[in-house]
C-alpha cells in the first residue's frame, strides 16, 4: 500500500523494528504533499460529498433572449456573455473538471416571438440536450418557453420577463424566476409615488402580457396605500407610429396628479420624451415609470430623467461587490451591465452550484437543491427561493435618477434610496396561485 | 368628449401627417421617376435623426443649421447609392428594386445597431420651440405646431418646384406617362440620380423633425416605413399631390380614432387602405385608370 511514494513498510527498520521517529517523518512528508497536492487541485470551500456526475458528459446551458429586436441592449448578446463569465468563473474556483465535463453555453434569437422562442427552447432541450435555459426577455416568449420546459421536464430560469403569471397560473416544477416581476416593481414604485406624490394615477400600459400584468400590479399596489387609479388605457404594442401624444393630451384633460408609464425600452423613451414635450411636469402630473433600465436613461438623457424614482432589483455602483462585477463587466463589454446582465451571470452561477450540491445535473435533482436555498452574492441579497411556486425572493431596491452633475463617471445614472426588505418586495404565496 | 379637446387631437394628427407627407412625397417622386419602390425609405428617415444627433454630438451644430445640413449628407449618400447600386435595376422586374432597397435597409439599420445599440439617442428639443401654447383645453408644444406648419410649407414649395420649373414638369410627365416623355425626346435619364437624391433628402428632413420628439434609435423607420407606404396606396401610386394629402388625412383621421379607442390608431389606416383598393384602386387621387 504505497502513499505518494513511501509505504508503512518504511516505518519498520531493516529488523522489523517498529521505529517511532521514522513514523512521525513519514506521517510528515505525507501530510505536506497531501497539502500541497490539495492546493494544485482546489475544491473550494464546501466540496462536494460526491464527485459530479452529469446526465450525458457534458452541461449545456442555453440563452434564450432578443438579440435584435428593442430589448436586445438590455439583456442580448451581452447577457450571453455575462453567462461565460460565470462558467469562466466558476471554473476557475472550483478547477476546469468542476462538474465532471465541459460546460457549454449556445444561444438563439427568439425575435420576441413566442412561436419562435417556443421552438427553440424545444431544440434546445432535446437536439441539443440542454440542461437549462436562462433569460427570456417578453413575458408572452417567457411563458411559451415555461410550458416548454415544463413539458420536457428541464429547467427554465427567467430573468428578464417580467410577468408574474410564470409563478403563477403557468408556474411548473421546472420554471423559476429570478430577479424582477411586476409584484416588486408594483410594491416599490406604486407605494412610494402614492405616498409621496399624489394618490390620483392614470395609468398607461402597452397592450400585451407584461403591460396587463404591469397595470394590474401597479392598480392594486396603489389602491392598498391608499391611492386610486382614476383610469388606465392601453396602448397598441408594437407602437408603428411611435407617438404617445393622446394619451398624453388625455392625461393632460384628466389631470391625475400621477401618470404610470407601464411601457418598456424604445416605447417608454418615446413616452417620456413626449411627456417632456407636453410639459406635464407643469401642469402638476407627475410621472412614475413602472420599469426602467440603465439603457432607457442613455436613451432619454440622464438630465431629462433626474429625479425620478424606481425600483430595481439592483444598481451596479450599489457597493463594492456589485462595483467589482460591474468592472469586469465593462472589461469585458465596454457598457456598465443592466440589472439584467448581473442577474444572468448570478442565476447561471447559483444553477451551477446546485449541480455541485446535487452531484448530478438531472433536473429534478437539482430542482431539490434550489428549493428553499438561501443564499446571497453579488446581485442577490437575502435570497431565498420559494419552493411553493420558485419565486426568487431578494431585496430590491428603491433608486432614483440623479442629475448627470453628480455622476462620478459615464452610466453612473442612479442612487439608492432605501432597500425593500424580501418579503414586502415578493407577492404573497397566497396570492400567487400557484399548481405545480 | 368636448370639441376643444377633439380639435387637439386633431393637430397630434397633423403632427403624424407631416411625417406621413414628407416621407410619402418622396416616396412617390422616386417611384413616379425611378420606377423603384424604395423600400429604404425608413432607413433614411432614421439616418436623417442620427445625422442630426451626430451633428449636435460630435460637432456642436443645433438644429437649425442640421435641418439644412443632415438632409443634404444624406442626398449625397443618395447619389453614391444611385450611381452605384440602384442605377442597375432600373428597366428590370421591380421585384429587383425592391429586393435591392430592401437590403439595403438591412444593412444600414444593423451598420447604426453595431454602431450605436439598439435603444437609442437622446436629442434635445430647440430652446425657441420649447416652450408651449396654450390651446383652449391644454398646453401644446410650440415644436409640434412648428413640425405642422414646416412640412406643410416644404410640401408647398416642393409642389412649386414641380408645377413652376423645368426639373419639375420633367418629373410631372416621367410621373405620369414615362415611356411617353422619353418617346417626346426628353433625357429622363439626366433628372434621376437628382430626383432620388430629393426625395430621400425629404425623408431625412422628416427625421430631422422627428428627432427632438421621438426616440433616436435604428428601428425607429421600419415600422414607420409600413404605414407610409399604405398611405402613398391610399393617396395613389406616384401621385405627388395624393400622397401629402393622403398623409395629413390620414394622420388626423388615425388620431381621432385613437382618441374613441388607443387601438384603432394602426388599424384605421390599413381599414381605409382596403377600402380604397375596393374602391378606387388607383388611390383618392391616382391616375383615373388603374396603372
């Protein structure tokens, strides 16, 4: 029985003698090469109980997002690279071998169309036997992919759609949602607005999934801190003309004293754009933005947007743990990351671990690791994944846009204002409805 | 719903309508001379912004002088692009031309998307227009009332150009009854790369106009490219004076549609382009046979 090249035979003297100093030598030699053998191949912290052993010798893990379309700087290409750094990172804490075979990530356009987003996630799964998938921007795309991967029994985690029916009336086993839906930006910014710049809102929202979901998250968080939605109208989505101006001449007639913009990227800008325009701020309507992206600023101009406040599940200059991803980011990418970025990253970095934990990428395995895990990192904080309907639940944040004066440097947009405590930011289980 | 706030709506309308007449107007003079369906349209509108967005960013030139400036960088592009593509599929199926524009609408969205990201730019209202009016119910903005009364002063003078000068009636009649004007000895040829150069200058004006009140960003024409050519079908293929009034009615009427229901916006303008091709098949004010 030989051990890193001495043997107990070698304790005996040449007459069989048991020696005691030769003992405690070997025992020596043997506990430094332990300890540096250890050191050439790290294991982290809590290594594994088993080694990895994944499904098919290899993990796949997919990006399914909008890389064209009016999304694609909010997440796109650049979310795909947030998910390479946390495979890059991750190998290099835990050692290339860290899950028992090589980790690849691919990627696909879905164009915003559920149909398209649908049939990728099923090629994703089946041809080419991914794990996972991550990302989905357009709630309507989101919700087609969660009855993919609740059909093919594999794991979907959202991040960018926004819609929180995907923990609820279409929450599966294999679906969860991570970083941000309509409940916490409701919970956040329809509280806050309420309770300090008037109770009147009229509210105006795209015409599809997430916009729906938006007013109807943003009316009932108003309505409970005492406010009223006066009147909320649809507009067409997508908007050909680009024009909000009868919506914004209609709330000029109305005259709530707070008007909910629930529309995103490109038609938001035009909204607020206009809203300059018609001088609103004037007239004493006051504009509150439902969700809004560090891209949406550059877009509109910080200047316009100083002053507004809203809520997001993290900004990049937070602190120092946000700052130090965030500096790699723009290493790698040239852009400060969108909370979008940070949450693809966080969310591919957390599925992996729960592979290392669950000692297997089978996807019901690891679904048993993520249900009720705690944890925190970067973006997440005070996390905790709800296992009744996998809602990501996490602290959120109430921020509001400063004057480019007191940016220290180009995208640094936004202060934090206060922190939303998890359990305020995360709708009520009771209320998610959730039958998985 | 009162009249006062009907009837400002109304100029949101005509807001919309200007654009929809500038880019129509020129629609219709390249595909009156060319022959070409210039499917670039947008694209060129969306140039016009980011030439006006670049001037201000990287030059310091306001918008006055950009309104001059940004339509005329874009005319010469025009020419590049005439003499050394577009010039190729003229006399050919105008499958070709449209696949050619096509393309190259592609091209140039996905150029400013590598360039400049999909979400877009900011560009400032002019601080002489920023003001606004009061209209009876509610404030407007003076820009917007500017927006109405320039395009409606550059449709006069474009109308001026074609019914009082030389370069004008050759367009008229290359309009109208191409083959016939070349068989009256008249060298078509000679006005074409300049009348292509014109009528996507329109479209940058337009973008230009458009800058300060709406998002800055490389898709902003291709959605926009679709209602304009539903327009030009409604006011008649080639038809100059058609297309700048089927624009500002259109505008108004979408507008005040939007106004009963936010939805109908879009679909009022194609519902009346049904109408009109079972109707009138030429468009409102198209030729009295249908070409």
């Amino acid at each position: 029985m030989s051990f890193y090249g001495t043997s107990v035979s070698e304790a005996f003297d040449e007459k069989g003698r048991f020696d005691m100093k030769r003992v405690i030598a070997l025992a020596m030699v043997a506990a430094v090469m332990a300890a540096a053998c250890g050191a050439a191949a790290p294991s982290g912290g809590g290594a594994p109980a088993t080694a990895v052993k994944l499904t098919s010798g290899k993990l796949v893990m997919g990006v399914i997002n909008d890389q064209s379309g009016v999304y694609a700087d909010l997440s796109g290409k650049n979310a795909v690279e947030a998910v390479k750094m946390a495979v890059e990172d991750f190998k290099a804490k835990y050692g290339d071998n860290a899950l028992g075979g090589p980790i690849e990530v691919i990627t696909a356009d879905h164009q915003n169309k559920p149909d398209v987003a649908s049939s990728k996630a099923q090629e994703f799964y089946e041809r080419n036997n991914a794990s996972v998938i991550f990302d989905v921007p357009t709630s309507s795309a989101a919700l087609a992919i969660a009855k993919v991967a609740g059909d093919q029994k594999r794991l979907y985690i959202n991040i960018t759609a926004a819609t929180t029916d995907l923990t609820g009336a279409s929450c599966n086993k294999y679906t969860f949602h991570y970083a941000y839906d309509t409940y916490m930006l409701a919970a956040g910014t329809g509280k806050w607005v309420t309770e300090n710049l008037g109770k009147q809102w009229y509210i105006i929202y795209p015409n599809y999934a997430f916009g729906q979901d938006m007013e109807k998250s943003f009316r009932s968080a108003v309505t409970k801190f005492g406010g009223n939605v006066i009147q909320s109208d649809g507009s067409p989505f997508p908007n050909q003309t680009g024009d909000f101006s009868q919506l914004l001449l209609k709330a000029g007639q109305l005259k709530p004293q707070v008007l909910g913009a629930m529309q995103a990227g490109g038609d938001l800008v035009n909204v607020v754009k206009q809203y300059n325009e018609f001088k609103l701020k004037d007239q004493g309507i006051k504009l509150a933005i439902g969700l809004l992206f560090d891209t949406d600023i550059t877009a509109i101009g910080q200047d316009n947007m100083a002053g507004v406040v809203y809520t997001t599940p993290w900004v990049w200059s937070m602190d120092d743990q946000a700052k130090s991803f965030a500096d790699k980011f723009l290493k790698r990418t040239g852009i400060r990351p969108t909370f979008a970025h940070a949450a693809n990253y966080s969310a591919a970095w957390q599925y992996m671990e729960a592979i290392r934990r669950a000692g297997t990428d089978d996807a019901d395995a690891v679904v048993k690791q993520l249900e009720g895990y705690k944890f925190n990192d970067f973006f997440i904080r005070n996390g905790q994944i709800r296992a009744e309907d996998h809602w990501v639940m996490h602290d959120a944040l109430l921020a509001q846009v400063k004057p480019s004066s007191e940016a220290k440097e180009k995208f640094d947009y936004s202060k934090v204002l206060g922190t939303i405590p998890a359990e305020t930011a995360s709708r009520p289980l009771a209320d998610a409805n959730c039958k998985k | 719903m009162d009249l006062g706030y009907l009837s400002v709506q109304l100029f949101n309308g005509l807001v919309n309508g200007a654009f929809y007449a500038l880019l129509s107007l020129g629609l219709a003079i390249i595909f009156g001379v060319l022959g070409v369906v210039n499917f670039a349209h947008g694209a060129v509108y969306m140039l016009g912004a980011f030439a006006a967005y670049l001037l201000l960013q990287q030059v310091g030139i306001g918008f006055w002088p950009a309104l001059l400036l940004a339509p005329l960088g874009v005319a010469l592009l025009g020419v590049i692009v005439e003499r050394l593509l577009l010039r190729r599929v003229y006399g050919l199926d105008p499958l070709y031309g449209f696949l050619l524009t096509y393309g190259l609408t592609l091209f140039i969205q996905d150029a400013m998307r590598l360039r400049f990201g999909i979400q877009g730019q900011p560009y400032p209202t002019p601080t002489e227009l920023s003001a606004s009016v009061s209209l009876g119910v509610v404030g407007y903005p003076v820009y917007r009332l500017f927006v109405i009364a320039f395009s409606i002063a550059m449709c006069a003078a474009v109308w001026f150009l074609i019914e009082r000068t030389r370069l004008g009636m050759v367009v008229r009649a290359a309009t109208e009854r191409g083959e016939l004007t070349r068989a009256l000895g008249i060298d078509v040829d000679r006005w074409v790369t300049a009348v292509f150069a014109f009528g996507i200058a329109l479209a940058a004006l337009a973008g230009v106009l458009a800058a300060p009140m709406r998002n800055v960003a490389p898709l902003m024409g291709s959605e926009l490219i679709i209602l304009t050519f539903a327009v030009v079908v409604i006011g008649g293929m080639g038809s100059i004076v058609g297309a700048v009034a089927a624009g500002f009615l259109i505008g108004a009427l979408a507008s005040l549609g939007a106004v009963w229901s936010p939805a109908l916006e879009n679909v009022i303008v194609f519902a009346l382009m049904a109408v009109v091709l079972l109707v009138r098949p030429a468009g409102l004010f198209g030729a009295r046979e249908a070409t």
